[in-house]
C-alpha cells in the first residue's frame, strides 16, 4: 500500500497535490495534509522539485478559495447559512469564523488553514463582508504558503521517520486502511452526538411567527432581541421591527427596568435557533421566566410575509414600556 502511495505520487505528483488540495479547500473531507508531507519527504529524495510543489499547492488552494470567495461576495448571508447548515457544529461554524473576523481582518486568512471548521468558511465570509479581491488574494495567498510550505517542509526534515511510517502501512495492509476509516466515522459520529446533545438540552417551548405577530399588535408587546453577531447583521440587515440587538455585554443596560414576568423573543438565522435557545438560557438563569426562541429565525419571519427594517441600535428599555427606538 505504501509503495502504491508513493508511486501515486512519483506518477502524478504535482497533479496528485493540485487536486487533493482543491477538493480539500472546496469542504471534502479529504485532507491534504498528508499527501504534502510525504510529497515533502519524496523532494528530500529529489523526486519532487519544492518550488513545483508549492506552486502546485498554491495553485489548488487559491482557485478552491476564490470560487468560495466569489460565492460569498456575490450571495453574501445565503452562502454563510449553507455552510452553517452543513457543518457539523452548526451553532459555531459561522458565528466564531464573524467575531475572528472583525478582530483580525484579512490576516485572519493566515492562519485560517490552521483552524478546523474556519478554513472553508474565512473565505466566503471575507467575501461577504467587503473585503476587496486584491487583498484577499495576497493574504489567501500568503497563508496558503505559510500553511503548504508548514507540511511540506515537515515532510522534507522528518523524511526518514515518514519512510517508517509509511513502512508501518505497509505491513499492517488492509488493517491500517480500516482502523484510519473507523477513526473518522467515530470523528463524525462523535460530533453529531455532540450536536443531538446540544440541541435537546436546548430543547424549550418555541414561538410561531404569526404567534409573534398578533403579540407585537397588542397592548403589551413581547420585548424582541435579535441575536445574531454584528458580523451577520452586517451581512443581512433585515430585522424585526423594533427589535435589539442582543449583547450580553450590555444585557444590564438593555434590560434596566424591565419586569422579570416581561415576555422575551429571541432570533437568530442560524439552524434550530440554537443561538437564540442558548441566549434564552442566559436570560432564564437571570430571572427571566416568559424567554422563547423564534421557530424559523428571521427567514421564517420573512418568508411569512412579515414586515421586516433595517436593524436600529440598541436602547435602554423604560420599565413595563416598549423600547425606545
């Protein structure tokens, strides 16, 4: 099996890195990591040229990137929710790749190879949030390098203890093969576990769209808390009319007043409200008894044919009143 490996690899080389690094960066599973690093340790022997493996590289990370990158500047939010919804850690995949984002800008695409879960997202996310093609082509770039030359200079300086464990394959045959397939299913069913989990201890009674639009029309309207990040308000500014955004930084300020019995609606756009749910959690343990998560978020608000405005900023709440907008 290893000579087959090898051999692959001494046929197809610069072909073989290209594409494993394409598809990688597109969102299969199949981790290019490894092929760079015995790519790296076959150019110790002088069967690779390095520059050619790089470029190869580069040029398979950057065509993957920018097509995201292209997709997330084009459709803005809509690409974001996908990938939200397909990743295994949906109530994070977004929402932590946003708050990196608005801290660290572009060089966030330096190390964004290096994070699990943020390497396909930071490019759309990038895109969607303005960043101009010129900078992230030099930064994308750059962290393509830093992260390719990374496995494939491993591979180059460690070439002998690569050879053993390739050696190893070797002699384990087919068993080596299927102990690495049992490891990743139990990966991906450890994290949909992970994910089950979450989603029933998060479990709690929802309100309907029309439900929360008959009570806005009353005399004594729910108070409406949008909790998505700044980032994703950025990218979709849609909200609900008279709703605030939610900081649980400032819940002190946005909540003088406001009787512990004052029913509370929380929003998001993410899949099964779980960020809405988790910040119903937060105001719960405050105090907060009548909190519920909006069933659908805001694309069901809207797909309901609500009214929906531009987000206002946030306001303190005057007691038993209505916020001041």
């Amino acid at each position: 099996m290893a000579h087959q490996i090898v051999a692959l690899l001494a046929e197809y080389g610069l072909l073989l890195v290209f594409l494993n690094v394409l598809v990688e960066q597109a969102g299969l599973p199949l981790p290019a990591v490894p092929t760079l690093v015995v790519a790296g340790a076959l150019a110790a022997a002088g069967r690779f040229p390095l520059g050619g493996l790089l470029l190869a590289a580069l040029a398979g990370s950057l065509l993957s990137d920018f097509a995201w990158y292209a997709a997330g500047r084009r459709y803005g939010a809509g690409v974001m929710r996908i990938l939200c919804r397909i990743s295994l850690s949906p109530d994070s995949c977004v929402k932590r790749s946003e708050l990196h984002f608005q801290r660290w800008r572009a060089p966030l695409l330096l190390v964004a190879k290096f994070v699990p879960g943020l390497s396909t997202v930071a490019p759309p996310l990038v895109g969607a949030m303005g960043l101009s093609p010129r900078m992230f082509l030099l930064f994308d770039a750059l962290g393509a390098l830093i992260w390719a030359g990374a496995a494939v200079v491993l591979g180059y300086v460690f070439a002998d203890g690569v050879e053993r464990v390739l050696a190893v394959f070797e002699d384990s045959g087919a068993l080596a093969v299927q102990l690495v397939g049992a490891l990743l299913a139990l990966y991906v069913l450890f994290k949909w576990w992970q994910r089950r989990r979450l989603l029933v201890a998060l479990r709690m009674v929802r309100i309907g769209v029309d439900e929360l639009a008959q009570a806005l029309r009353s005399g004594r309207p729910p108070l409406v808390f949008d909790v998505r990040t700044a980032g994703s308000r950025q990218l979709d500014g849609r909200a609900i009319p008279g709703a605030l955004p939610f900081d649980p930084s400032t819940l002190d300020t946005s909540l003088a007043g406001v009787p512990r019995e004052r029913e509370l609606v929380l929003y998001c756009n993410c899949p099964n409200e779980v960020s809405a749910a988790r910040a119903a959690q937060l105001l719960m343990a405050q105090g907060y008894r009548r909190v519920r998560p909006l069933r659908g978020g805001l694309d069901a608000w809207a797909a309901a044919g609500h009214v929906v405005e531009p987000l206002q900023p946030a306001a303190p709440v005057p007691a038993g009143g209505t916020p001041v907008l």
